[in-house]
C-alpha cells in the first residue's frame, strides 16, 4: 500500500493506523488529514492515499486539540464531583469558561478538579472513538442525566452516532479527539470569579498560548446575553428549536425587540451625555455595522439630531501595504491619510465648510468630492475597522466622542458541553452576504477569512474596552434564518479544498437547527443585511 505522508512516498502495510506513521514519543501531531478529510489517529489506512500529519499551526488541528481539552475538564469534574452540572462557552480574551449551572467554583473545588486533570494527563488514557445506534446514544445519555444532549439528539437525523470512550467516562464533543490524555499538557487553567477559565494552544499564535486580558466591557456583555438566554430559553441549540416550533413569529419580534430596546438605550445615552462631535462605530467583520449605522442615524432623527455620515474608504492613500505573505494589505490603518481625515473632522467639528475627497476603487486614485458644512449640534458618524483607533480621530477630544462596539456576542451551545464559536456565526454571515451581493464563491470567501481575522486582532480587539457602549447584534433564531442559505454554499466545497473541514464543521452545527420562515422578519432587521430584502439596500 503506497501512502504520501508529508510529501514523501513510502509503502506501508495495508490496515495500519495513522497513529503508526508518527514517530514514538512525539506529542506534538495529534491529528490528521486522510486525502484531505480530517481524521484521528487510530483511523486505519486500507487504499493508497495521501495523509498529512496536522499539529499546533492548524486550524482544524487546532479545534481538535480544543475539544479534547473541554472533554478532559468536563471528565475531571465528573469525576470529582459527580453531581455537578457545569456548561461550557467561549470567553473574553479567546479561552473557554466552565461555569456551574448553579452557584459557583470554589478555591477548594478548583483546586480537586485541578489535581484531578493533572492526574488524568498522566494517566494517558487512550480517546477510543465508538460508531453505534442513536438509540443506544441516547439511553446512555438519558441514564446518566445528559438531558440537554438528549434533547438536541432529537434533530439529529442520522441513525448512528459517535462517541468517545476514556477512562470509563464517555462523552461527545463533536470532533475528533487527540489518541490519548498524554497528549493535552499544553493549556492554562485557572479560577477567576467563580468560573474555571480554559485557556489553549492557538494556531494563529503558532501553538502559543496567549495572556489573558481582563475585558471587563466584554464580560459584561457576556453576561447579559447569557441572562436574556436564561430568560429566553436560547443557550441551546434545543431551546431555540422549541422557541421556533412553537411561534416562530413571535421569536422572531422578541429577538428584534431586544435590538430595539438596545437602540433606545443607545440614542438615551448619546443624548444625555451631549456635546457629541463624533460616533465612532467600529466592530470586525460581518458584526452588521452598516444597518446598525443607518438605524441609529434613523433613531437620533427621531430626536432631532441630524448626524452626516462620513467613509474613511474616501481617505485611502495611492500606496499600498503588503501582508507576511506578501499581498496588499487592505486593512492597514496607514493606507488612510490620517492627517487630512483628521484635519477635516476637525474643521467640520467647528462647523467650517469642507470638500471631501472621493476614492475611485478601480483608478486607485482620489479625486474631488461633495463639499459639505454641518448643521448646529449635527455630530459625525464614522464606522469601519478602525474607527475606535485614537489615531484616526485625535483631533477631536475624547469628551466630544461616543464610542461603539457592535459585535454579535453569543451564548448559544450545542449542548451544556460545546458552545458555538461567535467567529463561526460571523463567517456564515459573511459567506451568504457576499454570495448574494457580489457573486463571491464560498471559497474565495473563506480564502480571505484568515486575512479577515489577521485584520481584526491587529485593528480591532486591543480599542474595544472602554467604549460608551457595546451593542450586541446577535438574533437568536438567526442559525434558523443562515441554515437553508449557508449550507447548500457549505455543501458546494469540494473535497480537494483546504476549506472542505471548516465547511464540514460549519454544516456540523447548522444541520441541528430547524429552518424559520423568513418572510416574518422585519425589513429594518439587521439580519436583512446578509440574507437581502433590507430597507437600508443602496
């Protein structure tokens, strides 16, 4: 049997593990790809094939090494607590948090279920992957008090189901895992206001695991969307589907009143706090930051306020900046002439007439645009990547600024076990947008999503803390909407594409939610920018 691994033809013996072309002793290729699927490595080899050995750089290698990780914790704490019901979801400064469904960790819990990882990562134990009935599945789930998997199995509509055997425990996290205990020594795992917080190895770190950040106005907006989901039965894949099934309608204007109270809120404080020169909106990618500026624009009207919106993608420079990889770096900050944005912010903040400039994207070049003069106590609204950066708007004071972060903070799991990843909300987002509105492929699309995140740590993440106000555009029934749109793109990927695993693990958690009828959501909804039919359509 001739396998390329790595590049380098060898035969083997028909039947082997994967596992077996890893020299011993090595702990750090922990997973694989088998004629590019993603696989473990027990998986056995019976045709020729080509097999790539994946570890700490890869994404997907990576999402592996993760979960094995949350199954670890959730094992330690089983075993140390049995009675314990603990949930899992993703945390500020890019860890995991296991929190108690009631109450919260103590320093001595913490400190036996700490003991008790350390004790299970010596131990080695072997991830034995079992395929068997979902019948079977869901006895064992039900005897052992995993309610809320026993709920979501309902909308599985695959007849088998899999599972991971270690240690006489027995869990599914929904990927592969690493083949044994042994192999999760590189985390952080510390206690920090009641909660466990799981920190892990990142492949865009290259395997580093970075420090973490305290991010209290994240946390706080954390914690406010895990309480309307508590109240609205919507931390789950299961409690969402019961909110479809039983007055999709209605979820639907629940979901969109939250976003109206959160406007009211809003344009309160912009008004309250006055004197407002400049609105600074800024949020990565696919957050909605287009028709949550027109809203708000439309909002602050309604008050009286008029404010003029201004494109900083009219400020570009005839330059260009280039990435590592050596292409254009759209993104960077030094593209946009700083110094005549902020010289015309600050001129129009004085009510003097301006004449803006005008970016032509196809010359590449700056010509002359509108001339404009604000109306008394108009402020200007900016949005985009780096509007928060105080570089771009130092010529105005920070008294005379209103600053907003937009992004869709999600507390939304498959099961108490395995929380859905905001980054993967926002990519589905992005996929169905740009297919409807540009004619984008899928895989132009997710080949542009590394580039995309790359922007966002560098641009985005390190101005968020400290804004006036933090709105969170999440919709909870919008997995319904996204599912019928995104899949068959999804599905579209072939299996020769470095994309075909991330697509696979998208459909892998849309496929549990039901569909919703679109046709009830409001022409104003912030998801109608993705999905098409919105009111603010230019």
């Amino acid at each position: 049997m001739s396998i390329i691994v790595n590049g380098c033809e060898k035969e083997y013996v028909k039947g082997m593990k994967v596992l077996d072309l890893v020299d011993k002793g090595t702990r750090d290729i922990f997973s694989c790809k088998v004629n590019n699927k993603l696989r473990d490595l027990s998986y056995r080899l019976n045709d020729d094939c080509v097999v790539e050995l994946l570890g700490f750089d890869d994404d997907d290698s990576i999402r592996v090494y993760e979960a094995s990780l949350r199954y670890l914790i959730v094992m330690a704490i089983k075993e140390v607590f049995p009675s314990f019901i603990v949930n899992c979801d993703y945390y500020m400064s890019r860890s995991i948090c296991f929190k108690l469904e009631e109450g919260s960790f103590t320093e001595e819990q913490f400190e036996k279920i700490f003991q008790k990882v350390k004790e299970i990562v010596e131990g080695d134990y072997p991830f034995v992957r079992e395929t068997i009935d979902k019948e079977s599945v869901l006895k064992y789930y039900d005897d052992n008090g995993f309610k809320d998997k026993v709920e979501v199995f309902q909308y599985r509509k695959e007849k088998e189901a899999h599972i991971y055997k270690c240690h006489d425990y027995i869990n599914y996290m929904y990927s592969y895992m690493v083949p044994s205990t042994g192999y999760l020594t590189r985390y952080k795992l510390f206690l920090y206001k009641g909660k466990i917080v799981l920190q892990y190895p990142r492949a865009e770190e290259k395997g580093d695991i970075p420090d973490f950040v305290e991010e209290a106005t994240y946390e706080d907006t954390l914690v406010k969307s895990n309480e309307w989901g508590k109240k609205m039965n919507t931390l789950t894949v299961s409690g969402i589907n019961k909110n479809v099934s039983s007055n999709g309608k209605s979820f639907i204007m629940k979901c969109e009143e939250r976003h109206e109270r959160a406007m009211k809120e809003l344009v309160d404080k912009i008004v309250e706090k006055g004197k407002i020169k400049l609105i600074a909106i800024a949020g990565p990618s696919s957050s909605g930051k287009t028709t949550f500026s027109n809203k708000l624009r439309r909002e602050l009207e309604k008050r009286g306020i008029y404010p003029v919106k201004i494109s900083m993608d009219d400020y570009y420079l005839d330059r260009t900046n280039f990435t590592e990889d050596g292409k254009i770096d759209f993104e960077d900050i030094n593209l946009i002439d700083i110094s005549l944005f902020n010289s015309d912010l600050k001129k129009l903040s004085d009510g003097e007439e301006v004449v803006l400039p005008k970016f032509d994207f196809v010359t590449k070049k700056r010509f002359v645009g509108e001339k404009i003069k604000l109306k008394e106590n108009a402020p200007i609204i900016i949005e985009g990547i780096h509007a928060l950066n105080e570089r771009l708007t130092s010529s105005i004071p920070r008294e005379n600024k209103f600053e907003i972060y937009i992004g869709p903070h999600i507390q939304i799991n498959i099961d108490n076990h395995n929380p859905i990843s905001v980054t993967h909300l926002r990519l589905i987002r992005r996929l169905v947008r740009d297919y409807r509105c540009r004619g984008a492929d899928v895989v132009h699309t997710l080949s542009l999503w590394h580039s995309v995140r790359r922007g966002e740590f560098k641009w985005i993440y390190d101005n968020q803390e400290g804004v006036d106000f933090v709105y969170n555009s999440v919709l909870d029934y919008e997995f319904c909407v996204m599912k019928k749109y995104a899949v068959p793109l999804l599905k579209s990927v072939k299996q020769d594409s470095e994309y075909y695993n991330l697509s696979r693990t998208l459909i892998k958690y849309l496929k549990y939610f039901i569909d919703i009828d679109d046709s009830d959501i409001p022409s104003d909804s912030l998801i109608r920018e993705f999905i098409g039919n919105s009111c603010f359509s230019e």
